[in-house]
C-alpha cells in the first residue's frame, strides 16, 4: 500500500518535476554567461592594470609633457566618451554583448597602436583616442550586460563579484609592470602590446557569450526629465573623476618622482584594499542603497582633497609624501561606487531599454565636463600651483555631496 502511494506521489508531481528541468537549465545557462563575462574581467583587468601604471609616466618618459600639457592631452583623450551616446546608438541593432566585442577590438587595437606605432606625439594621440573609444565603449555596456545576468534584489552583488574579479586580474597587470620593469627590462612598448592581447581576449570570451540573451535593441537618445538627477551626478563626478585621474598620479610624477615601479606597488595595495571595499560596496548598495554609498564617496572624497592640497604645506616631504599616495590609494579604491550610479538608474527606469542609453548619456556627460576640467586645471597648476586644483576638487566633491543626498530610488 505505501509503495502505491509512494509511485502515485511520483507521478502527481512529474508535472512539476517537468517544469523545474527547464528553470533549472536556464538557470545553468544563465551562470554560464556570466561565468564568461567574469573572464572577460579578468582579461579587462590585466590589460587596464598595465595601461594605467604605465600611460602617465610614458607620457613623461617619452614627451616630456609638463602639467599645462598633460590637460591638454584630455581632450582628445576623453572626445571618445562625448561621443559614446551617438556610437551606441548606432551600434545598439548588434546588441549589448556583440557591441561590447567592438569595443575590445577597437582597445586591442588601440593598445598596439601605442606600442608599435606611435613614433611620433600625434601619432599617439590618435592611437590614445582608438583606445578610448574601444574602452568608453564597454563601459556603460558592461555595467548592462552584468545586470541583464542578475536579479533586481542582487544587482550590487552581482556586479560587485564582476568588480571583483576584474581587481583580483588588475593586481596581476601590476605584477607584470612591477617583475617586468624591475628585473625584465620591460619597455612601455611591450607592456602596451601584452595590454592588447589581453583586450583582444576579452573579445573572444565575449563572442562565446549567448547574443540572445542580449538581443539588439533600437536604441534612441533618451533624456528624460526623471533621469536629471542622474544627469547632474554623472556630470559632478565626472570633473571630480577627471582631475583625480588627471592630476594625481602627475603629482606623484612630478613632484616626487615615482616610477612605474613604484606605481605598480601603488596599484597592488589599490587592489588589497580594493578587495574589500568593492565587496562592501556591492551590499552595501543592496542593504543601504545608493543614496547611502555615494553620500559616504563624497564626504571621504572631500577629505582626499584636502590632504593632496595640504600635506606638503604641513608635514615634511617624507610624509607628505605618504599621506598623498595613501590619499591616491584611497581614491582608486572607490571607483567601484560607480556600479552605485549604475544600479540607481536601473531602479528607476521607466522601461527596461532606458538603461544602457541612459547610461550612455551620462557617461558622454561625465565626458564634456571632463574634456575642459584638465585643461582649466593645468592653467590653474601652472599659475598657482598643483594644490588649487585639488581645493577645487574638494568644491565639487561638496557638489556631489548635495545631490547624493536627494536620491530617493522609493519615490522614483
């Protein structure tokens, strides 16, 4: 009698047993792209590791540029994010994941450009500019192509794991700048053509990726009134951002002369505490949400601030010194709170395709204020001295402070 019941139980619950296998296998589907796409971090990681322990001091190294000089070069290295809006647009029937591929190509290319090819300082800069444009490229997408392989209440996780995955693989770029330059006899020239494999990679894991999943979307221009919070934030951050990637590292070069070497130790412990503040981040953004996250990066940018323009008027060099490259340290480390600005416009998207042109839209925002920043900080560098700029840049941290704390996702 209990082995009837027990068959009769198996045979009322088939029904049930057929409809979980499909769930099941698409779950396992879905893992696999994203176990991919956390490759493609991995490629990315090691590529832009080396890219950015090298590129300030190869433009020191090889052009002599001085500070007024060094903001000039952002402009037409930053003209590709302007852009990136209309270039996603036209490239949005590919869908997320093939125009992510494009993307990598174009910094494979790019990065090779710079190390066989640029003899000469305009050659560089066009080389810089296909770089960028493959980089610009993937980044609104990658934050939608992560986002499309999570769930709604496990975005800053997910993307968070992405996040992490890319730093682990950015500490092995370091690593080979720091072997490379030290024991090796690594030149920029073969760092940059090692950066261009690993982009050139990125792009095959991406092409294994199912397109599917990301199907072409007609993307138009979207500029929503809702959207203006975002708008306002992406364009205080991207000033911010750009005279921290700008001027930092140029004061380290300039001032104290640190090598690449040097910079790659730099970039290691970036990374150690980086491993613990992109975890954090990520739930903190699921348990706190984004008002919390980015509230807190502009109240510690503004102390950051305030000690690359202070240290060296109150301490001696030696600690000066110190306190500028942990301040160096410290801003790396909170670049993953971008992925917050990201996730809020997820939130409060009125329709599911606004989120990658959205993003798009801020990222070419974030790039025309970031475009005449470095220029007006080098005129301010080269008449009054480097620590101006960064008294600036503590103004707007302020900025993005106030409008951190009027994000209210719940009334969205």
């Amino acid at each position: 009698m209990e082995e009837r019941n027990v068959n009769i139980s198996k045979i009322k619950n088939k029904p049930a047993l057929l409809e979980f296998i499909p769930k099941l296998q698409r779950k396992f589907n879905n893992d696999r792209d994203f176990k991919l796409f956390l490759i493609v971090g991995l490629c990315t990681g090691i590529a832009g590791g080396i890219n950015s322990t090298i590129f300030n001091n190869f433009l020191s190294d090889v052009y002599n540029l001085s500070a007024s000089g060094r903001g000039i070069v952002e402009f037409p290295r930053e003209l590709p994010g302007v852009l990136i809006v209309v270039i996603l647009a036209i490239l949005s029937f590919l869908g997320d994941v093939r125009a992510a591929v494009i993307g990598m190509i174009f910094a494979s290319l790019g990065m090779l450009g710079l190390g066989l090819f640029s003899p000469t300082f305009a050659g560089m800069l066009i080389w810089m500019m296909v770089l960028n444009l493959g980089t610009h490229i993937f980044m609104p997408l990658s934050a939608g192509i992560g986002m499309d392989l999570s769930q709604k209440e496990n975005y800053g996780v997910r993307l968070g794991r992405f996040s992490a995955f890319n730093l682990f693989a950015t500490i092995f770029g370091y690593s080979i700048v720091w072997f490379g330059f030290k024991y090796f006899g690594l030149t920029y020239q073969i760092g940059f053509v090692i950066a261009s494999f690993f982009y050139i990679l990125a792009a095959c894991f991406l092409g294994l990726m199912d397109p599917k999943k990301h199907k072409s979307k007609k993307r138009k221009f979207v500029f929503r009134k809702e959207y203006y919070l975002y708008y306002c934030l992406s364009v205080v951050n991207g000033a911010r951002k750009q005279i921290f990637l700008t001027f930092a590292p140029w004061v380290l070069i300039q001032i104290y002369h640190i090598d690449p070497p040097t910079f790659a130790i730099l970039g290691l412990i970036v990374a150690l505490v980086s491993i613990l503040t992109r975890t954090m981040v990520g739930k903190a953004i699921d348990l706190k949400g984004e008002r919390y996250v980015l509230s807190l990066e502009a109240m510690v940018l503004i102390v950051i601030c305030l000690g690359y323009s202070f240290a060296a008027d109150l301490l001696p060099r030696g600690i000066a010194v110190i306190i500028i490259a942990a301040c160096y340290i410290i801003d790396n480390s909170l670049s993953v709170v971008e992925m917050a600005r990201s996730t809020y416009v997820k939130k409060i998207a009125i329709c599911p395709e606004d989120v990658t042109p959205t993003l798009s839209a801020g990222t070419s925002f974030d790039h025309v204020i970031a475009m005449s920043i470095p220029f007006l900080g080098g005129l301010l560098w080269a008449t009054v001295g480097y620590k101006y700029v960064f008294i600036f840049a503590a103004l707007i941290a302020c900025l993005n402070l106030f409008l951190s704390l009027k994000i209210n996702v719940e009334n969205s």
